[in-house]
C-alpha cells in the first residue's frame, strides 16, 4: 500500500484516518496513550519519564515500563507506515512525532480559534469559530483515563465553552437571539454558574420579549451563587441585569442578517440544544400539487408569532402525507428550531389510534426532555410542558394522520412562530370553527399531473410507446397517487410486460376496497393492490395477510416468523418478497412497516382467506414472541426479582435468544414502541394474561430509563386485566408496581394509596411474600419523601417476612436497605453490620446485581465513616460487577458516589472522571439523575 494522507482525531475518541475514510489500527488504551501524548506535544520531545507519568498516571506500572514505551513506539511506528510525512523519533531519552499540525485536530482547533478572535469582521470569525467547533466529535481524549490526560480533558473542554461563549456574543450581535435561545438553556442547565453564559441568556429572553424570564433567571442564579459559593452575581451581570429592569434601549437586538442562517444548529457545538428534524424523507416521484404547494408556502410567510395551523384532508391513498413532507423538506430552512413528526395513527385498522398522552411523550422526548422530567402522565399537563418549550420557537409540526379534533388539540402549540400541518381523511370541521385552522382539500390528481407521475416512474419512452393504455391505467387507478404508484411498481418490476396487459388485468380485478368508504372514484384500489397480492408466492401471501393481524407499528424478521409459524430464514423472505412488491417498506433495516391502507387490505384478506381460529392463533403467537422475548430480558436485568408464572409459547412461536444484559437492553429499546403498543391490544383483544404479564416484564426497562409515564400507563392496563380475570394476586402486584411507578413523579399519594391496596390484598391472600414487597415499597417511597425513620421500620417489616417465608433474595435485599436506612439516619457503623449480612447472603446466592448494590452501601458508610479509601474500594468492586451483568444505570450511580469519595481526598480530576462516566451513560438512558450529576461537574468548574 502506497503512503496515504492521514488525519489525527483527538476530539473526541482517539482515532488516525485516512483520506479514503479508513482507520488505522493504533492498538489498545495504552498504545492510544502515547500516541495522544506525542500528538499533543506535536513537533516536541517528550521523554520517557514523561510518557510513563501520562499514560499510566497512578496505575500500577508494568514491570519494566520505558521497556513498554519502547514497544508502544514500535507498534506505533508500524502501524503509522502507511501514512506519509509523519515519523516518530528517538531523541535524547524521549521522543518526538513528527506531523503538520494542521492535520492533528486539537491545535487545528486552536490555531482556528485563534484566527476567530484576530477576524476583521463578525462574519469572518463567526466561520472560523463555526470550523474551529466542528472538530468536536464528542468528548476529547474520550475512553483514555489518567489524571494528566484528564486534567488535558477538562483544559480542552474550558477552551471549547470560550469558543462557543465568543460565538454566541458575535450572534447575538447579529439579532439571533430567537435561534440562540433552545440552546442557551440548554447550556444553562449543564453550567448554572457561568455568568457570562446566564447573561447572554438573559439578553436572547429580554430581546424575545420575554424579560420577566430573564429577570426570573437572574434572580435564580444570584439565589444558587450565595447558598453554594457564598457570593454575588458579579457587576457585569448585575448590571445587565439593572438595564433590563429598566428596559433599557440601549439592550435592544440589531436587525438580523437575512442572508445568515442560524449558526451550527444542530452541530456538534449545539450542546444540549434539542433541534428535532423528524420528517420521514421526502416522497419519491412527488408530482403536482403546484396550487397546494403555494398555499402552504404563502401561509408559513405569514406565521410570525401566532401559531398557523392546516388540515390537509382526502380521501385514503390521495397523497395528503407525501404532501406534507415533500412541502415540509422544501421549507426546512424556513423552521430553524427543527421539525416534528408523528403518525397518530388514526385510521390503522387495528383500532389502536395513538393517545395524545403518547404523541406528547414523543415530542417532548425529541425536545431534549428526559421522560422522567417529563412530570404527571395526564396529556393536559404534559401539554402545558409542551407548549412552554415551544414558546419562542419557529418549528414546523406534522401531525400525520388524524382521526378527529380532540387527539390532535393537546399537541396544538400555543401563540408561537410555528407551523402545524394536520392530515386527515376526516374535515375536522371542529378544528376550522375553534381554532382557527385553515382547510386544504386534496382532490384526485389532474388528468396531466397523472401522466407525468407515470412518465417519471415508468420513463418518458415507454409512456410515449403506449400512450392508450395509461390513459387507460391512470382511468382505472381513478388518478389516485397510491394506486398509480403501485401500478407503477408493477410496471417497473417488470419491464418486458406491455402495459396494455397490466390495463387487461386491473379491469377484470374484483370490486373496490371495502376499507375506502369515502364514495368517490377511488373504486379500484383493492384491484390495483391485488395485482402486487396475486403475484406473490403462497408464503409471502400468508405472511401479508397476517400481518394485517400484528399490532404494529413495525416488525422484524424473529417476530415475523413467530407471527406466520415459519422458520428465520423462510420469514426473511417473505418479508424482501413483500418489499420488492411495494407491500411493505423496510423503514428501517430489519424493520419492516407498510401504508395503514395496505394494513385495511391485509386485514380484509386475513379474514376472507383465514379462520377466525388462525387469526386467533397468530395473534396469539406474536404476543407470545414479545412476552416470552421480553421475560428473558427482564431477568438478565433484574434476576432476583420475584418472576410471573408465564403458560408455554404457542407452538410455531419462536422467542428471540438474548444471551446477556446489553443484548437485553438493546432489545428492549428497538421493541419499545412495539411493546406498548403490543401490551394495549392484548387488553382490547380479550389476552388478559398477556396484558398484565408484558407490563411486568417492561418493568426493570421503564425504571432504570426513568420512563415513569410509561410505568404507569402500562401498570394501570395491567391492572384492569387482573381485575377482569378475577386475579387477586396480581391486582396486588400491578398495585405494587404503580407505587413504585408514581412516586418518582411525585404523586406520593398515588403511591401510598396502592401501595396499602397491595398490603390488603396480600394479607387477604396470606401471602407474606407479597406483603413484604409492599413494605419494602413503601419504605422506598417514604426514603424519596425523606422520611427515613418510617422506610427504617418498613424495611424491617419486609425483612422479618421474607424470613418467615425463606425468601432468600428478600432476606438479602431487605438487610441491605435496613442498612441503607440506617447510613441516612446517620448510624454508619450498623450500616456495615447489616450490609455485611446481606453480603455473605448474596454471595451465597451468586446475586451479582444484588453484591453490588450492597458494595455500594457499605461504600457509602465507610464514606461518611472518613474512610474515603476502603469507600472506593467498596465503589470499585461493585463496578467490577455491574461490570458483567451490564447494569449501566446504577454503574452511573455508583460512578456518582465514586466521584463523591475521589473529590472528599482531593482528587478533582479523578472525582471529574467519575462523574463524567457516570453522566454519560444516564443521559444516554435519558435518566433525571443525570441533572444531579450536571450539578457536582459545574461545581468543579
């Protein structure tokens, strides 16, 4: 291989990559330690000693470490062979890379930044600025650990806010404060303490109108500076802070540049900024609509702090949602804050239309908000959440799919500068008199707008051969863009076939859809469908046709052959069959979904070519594949937990293997929309079992996501399947479960009250089992109460009945939450008696989930003991076994207390660390304790 060009990634995992895009193998952490030593130091000897201190840092050294250097080098220096003009080199008890500076992205970083500032002109340097922090690809030197290289994290992470601090001043000098202000707050919340940052966000709120927020902020922040740092907000900010008060002319915002967008929206300088692009992509082969296009055009020049809101209506498969989303790609640029998408689903024919509450949940997720801040479940106020993170917002909202007024109503935004584009096979005449939306009736495509849909799909030489028979195909389609479409991709999947033969075929087709009701000229759809349907081979026809009977919204390949009975391998093709004939769309790969009017024409077929007693039993089979697949989750996650009696899978029903804790976690998130929409049917269609048995097996999954609402959501369904079937000991456990579901949402006395609900229902049962899992509920409601004395007493409750009962894995559990309970109390030393109890019972049972949730009580006694030392090593055992069972959310708790016991020692870097880690993986679980850690990182800034 000949010498390539090669850049240095240091922003961001540590990585060397070509100019064809491929990367070279630079070896392990430690390997990668030096290399990122040297490239810092680029041009520069660093000596051996030197090498050793920062890759190793206070590790334990290997037995002959500049021995490991040297072969370090080595390794370096083969592998970087390919690259051409980089070397590195022994000099005088050190060594030197030789490498352009330019291509090592750190100091191209500085030398950009630097540029920026010395710029004659705002523009000029808002580019360099907007350059300089693209570079970022994460967090610097990411996965490299010493206290040198992170004390370089943290110095690079200081310069990267001055660059975005400098960027924003230059914007704001600009008058784009309105596009300023999602990510401001967003920053905001990461470093409440950064006065420079709280006064550019108080300058974008007072120049957007919104000066009772910005005086509301300052006085948060002089409030957080005097009870943490004992100080007063400085004169800068005070004085800003004075002007706005006095409404002072002197703040008022520039014109903005017309000729500028928003800089680096949704780039990797955003921050935490929520900048949602949700449109589907844009409609192949779109034609016509030229009228409508203009309209909508027209109307969104017209938004300007007051909502617009379209309903786009029509009849079944007449393009309303292809419009929607081609207008709204086109006008992308005119909705800087982002898109939302959401099908609501409202004609699916499995009767399951999406609830607000769900849409809501959605959207606030894509607006940055973790579903546990999400607050009370009840859409009304989730709605009010809603439509205070859009106020001040231009957005364009797609609401797809509409069955009536009162399931879009809670996702109307409020007087905003966005954009609502509502599509529906109803008027929604209430919309139109009430709120003010504006109607846009989509009609059959003219004659001329037909034939060039079909010129495009088919190829003007074709069309041209048989003019006749399109005329005649676009006749029989009705000019309806779906079926013309479909005819289309009949036609194009076989080019040898004249089209006067597919116009012969589709006119002696059976009658119309019974799906489409509208009485119009759409009367030959079903045929059109039924040429992709009668060319498919007998297992593609059954599949599609059960697939009318799965709950939706997608499938996979495993699911489908539990679905149909039939082998991976054999699904696998049914489903590509279905692709390659337009039946169904692989949206995602390996996740197959198709037009809820193909879902009308599935279902119909299923129940003229099917039994009732074979719907019955494929139906039953999928929802067995998700309860079986999910149980097999829920005990990788949480294997001590006291498990339903589930009755053996449907023959034919074949779960997916999950062979540890991540594949567990990854299913579960890929399946999530699946599952509750899965957990709803099964209660509709009369699987009452299914209904409360699914819930229980989300019920690890929602907690450590912090998805609280969906807790309860799906908790409430099991419950009202257990009351139906009679079930007292399940009533007891959907009770238990709703406790714990609302207590973090702060509805305590939601919680208490099923809480004793369950208690009653267990002693009516004697089942003292049940009876101490109630009790050690109540005592984990009570602890988020600060009610430490109480959840001491229930704990002990618990413990004396899971003793009397031989619960081992109770016993273990409740020992060591006495134990906890007594650290809150203040009693440490009986912490570590209780939890050395429960720790030789764990490790009798083989509990690893269970040992380390005790090594990090007995870490959190021996911390408040003084012994900061015998604490991290408590933290670091429990790691080591979290470690293997892939728990990832209470690794970042433990990481947090990690940090807790590294800072008490002094050891900020390695207290940076820690809390870092730990802050990583909950805001990828989108968990709330993250903002707690947020907190103690912006106390070490």
């Amino acid at each position: 291989m000949g010498e390539a060009v090669a850049e240095f990634h240091l922003l961001g995992p540590v990585e060397v990559r070509l100019d064809n895009d491929q990367l070279v193998d630079v070896g392990p952490a430690r390997q990668r330690g030096v290399l990122t030593v040297l490239l810092l130091a680029a041009n520069r000897r660093v000596s051996t000693d030197q090498l050793v201190e920062r890759v190793w840092g206070d590790r334990r050294l290997p037995d002959h470490p500049r021995n490991a250097v040297q072969t370090y080098v080595s390794l370096l220096r083969r592998a970087l062979a390919v690259v051409g003009d980089v070397a590195i080199v022994r000099q005088s008890s050190g060594y030197m890379i030789n490498v352009d500076e330019r291509l090592v992205d750190v100091h191209e970083f500085r030398s950009l930044v630097e540029h920026a500032r010395a710029a004659d002109s705002d523009t000029d340097a808002l580019s360099l600025f907007e350059r300089a922090l693209g570079l970022w690809r994460g967090e610097a030197l990411d996965a490299l650990d010493t206290p040198w290289l992170n004390s370089i994290r943290v110095a690079l992470e200081k310069e990267r806010r001055a660059a975005e601090r400098d960027a924003t001043d230059i914007q704001l000098l600009q008058g784009r404060h309105g596009a300023l202000l999602a990510r401001l707050s967003g920053w905001a919340e990461e470093h409440p303490l950064d006065e420079r940052l709280v006064g550019q966000l108080m300058l974008a709120l007072f120049r957007s109108g919104r000066q009772a927020d910005a005086l509301r902020l300052y006085q948060q922040v002089r409030e957080r500076l005097a009870t943490e740092l004992g100080a007063d907000p400085g004169r800068a900010l005070q004085q800003l802070h004075r002007q706005i008060l006095a409404d002072d002319p002197a703040l008022a915002a520039p014109s903005p540049r017309q000729d500028e967008a928003p800089w680096a929206a949704g780039g990797a300088a955003a921050g935490k900024a929520a900048v949602p692009r949700q449109l589907p992509a844009a409609v192949p082969h779109f034609t016509g609509r030229a009228d409508e296009l203009k309209a909508l055009t027209a109307l969104a020049g017209q938004v300007d702090g007051t909502r617009g809101t379209v309903v786009i209506n029509g009849t079944a498969g007449i393009g309303k949602t292809a419009l929607a989303v081609h207008w709204g790609q086109q006008a992308a640029e005119s909705f800087p804050d982002g898109q939302l998408y959401v099908n609501l689903r409202g004609f699916d024919q499995t009767g399951t239309a999406m609830r607000a509450g769900a849409a809501l949940r959605g959207f606030l997720a894509a607006l940055g908000v973790p579903p546990a801040q999400m607050g009370d479940p009840d859409p009304d106020a989730q709605a009010g959440l809603y439509r205070s993170l859009l106020a001040d917002r231009r957005m364009l909202i797609v609401l797809d799919n509409a069955r009536d007024a009162e399931q879009i109503r809670p996702l109307l935004p409020g007087a905003s500068g966005c954009l609502v584009l509502v599509t529906s096979r109803e008027r929604l005449t209430g919309l139109v008199a009430v709120e003010g939306a504006r109607p846009l009736a989509l009609d059959l495509l003219t004659p001329g707008d037909a034939r060039e849909l079909m010129s495009r799909r088919l190829g003007a030489e074709r069309v041209g051969l048989e003019p006749d028979a399109v005329e005649t195909l676009i006749g029989l389609c009705a000019r309806l863009p779906l079926a013309l479409n479909i005819a289309a991709a009949r036609a194009v999947a076989d080019p040898n076939l004249p089209l006067a033969a597919l116009a012969g075929q589709l006119r002696d087709a059976p009658g119309p859809l019974a799906a489409l009701d509208a009485g119009d000229a759409a009367a030959n759809v079903r045929a059109v469908f039924s040429w992709s349907y009668n060319g498919l081979g007998d297992c593609a026809a059954r599949m599609f046709r059960l697939l009318g009977v799965h709950p939706g919204p997608d499938i996979t390949v495993p699911a489908a052959a539990s679905l149909a009975a039939t082998g991976r391998d054999e699904a696998r093709a049914a489903l590509n069959e279905l692709a390659a004939a337009h039946l169904l769309t692989e949206h995602v790969p390996g996740r197959y979904v198709f037009h809820d009017l193909l879902r009308a024409y599935a279902a119909e077929l299923a129940r003229t070519s099917d039994t009732a007693d074979e719907r019955h039993a494929a139906l039953h089979r999928i929802l067995d594949h998700y309860l079986h697949t999910a149980f097999v989750a829920e005990r990788w996650l949480n294997p001590g937990r006291q498990p339903v009696t589930l009755a053996p899978p449907q023959p034919g029903t074949a779960p997916e293997a999950l062979m540890d804790g991540d594949q567990a976690w990854s299913w579960l998130e890929a399946e999530h929309a699946v599952l509750l929409t899965a957990i709803e049917h099964a209660a509709k269609r009369g699987f009452d079992a299914h209904a409360y048995q699914l819930p229980w097996s989300l019920g690890t999954y929602l907690d450590r996501r912090g998805d609280w609402p969906d807790a309860v959501a799906t908790q409430t369904t099991a419950l009202g399947a257990a009351e139906r079937l009679g079930d007292l000991a399940e009533q007891a456990r959907a009770h238990r479960n709703l406790g714990s579901a609302h207590s973090p949402l702060g509805g305590y006395r939601a919680a208490h009250s099923h809480l004793h609900q369950a208690l009653e229902l267990s002693r009516r049962l004697d089942d003292r089992t049940g009876q101490a899992g109630a009790h050690q509920r109540l005592a984990w409601v009570l602890e988020q109460q600060g009610r430490h004395r109480e959840a001491l007493e229930h704990a002990e409750e618990s413990l004396a009945l899971f003793r009397a009962t031989g619960h081992r894995f109770g016993e273990m559990a409740a020992l060591n939450m006495i134990g906890w309970y007594h650290s809150l109390l203040g009693d440490h030393r009986q912490t570590v008696i209780f939890c050395r109890q429960s720790l030789d019972l764990s490790r009798a049972l083989g509990s690893p989930n269970g040992e380390a949730e005790i090594w990090d009580s007995l870490g959190y006694a021996y911390h408040h003991l003084g012994d900061h030392r015998q604490a991290m090593t408590c933290y670091r055992q429990a790691l080591d076994l979290l470690g293997q069972t892939g728990d990832r959310y209470n690794q970042a708790v433990i990481l947090t207390h990690l940090g807790d016991s590294h800072q008490a020692t002094g050891a900020s870097y390695a207290a940076r660390d820690a809390w870092r880690r730990a802050l990583t993986v909950l805001e990828e679980l989108h968990h709330p304790g993250a903002e707690q850690v947020r907190i103690k990182l912006s106390s070490l800034t």
